[in-house]
C-alpha cells in the first residue's frame, strides 16, 4: 500500500507537470488534467483497498484455523 501511495503521488506530479507546460486548449493539456483527476481519485479509493486487503487476509486466517480444528479434531 506504500508502494502505491508513492507511486499515486509520483504520477500525479508529473500528470500536473505536463499540463502545466501545454496551452489550456491543446489535446495534451486535457488528457494530462483528465489523467490527473483519475489519479486522485483512484488515490481516494486506496484506504477501501486496504480495507478490503485486510478483511481478506483475516478471513483467510479464520478459514485456516477453523479448518484446522476440524481437521485435528477427535
């Protein structure tokens, strides 16, 4: 989740430094400010991932123990 908040903020830089070098009405500029505007929000999503991450390893591990004691059971 690290690597992905590095790598979010990284590339939202550079999205916001080629629209900031191009004209308000070039095609370049509008992809870059679209681009940048996609970053965030994916950035916005990252806490739900981890969320989501978390929940699967911890009902991973409860699936795991469970079938563990049936398995060991007498």
């Amino acid at each position: 989740m690290v690597i992905l908040g590095i790598v979010l903020s990284i590339g939202a830089q550079i999205t916001q430094d080629v629209r900031d070098a191009m004209t308000t009405d070039s095609t370049a500029y509008n992809a870059s400010n679209h681009a940048t505007v996609a970053i965030g929000e994916l950035a916005e999503w990252q806490s739900t991932i981890a969320t989501v991450i978390a929940a699967v390893v911890i009902i991973g591990l409860l699936m795991s123990g469970f079938g563990a004691f049936l398995y060991f059971k007498e």
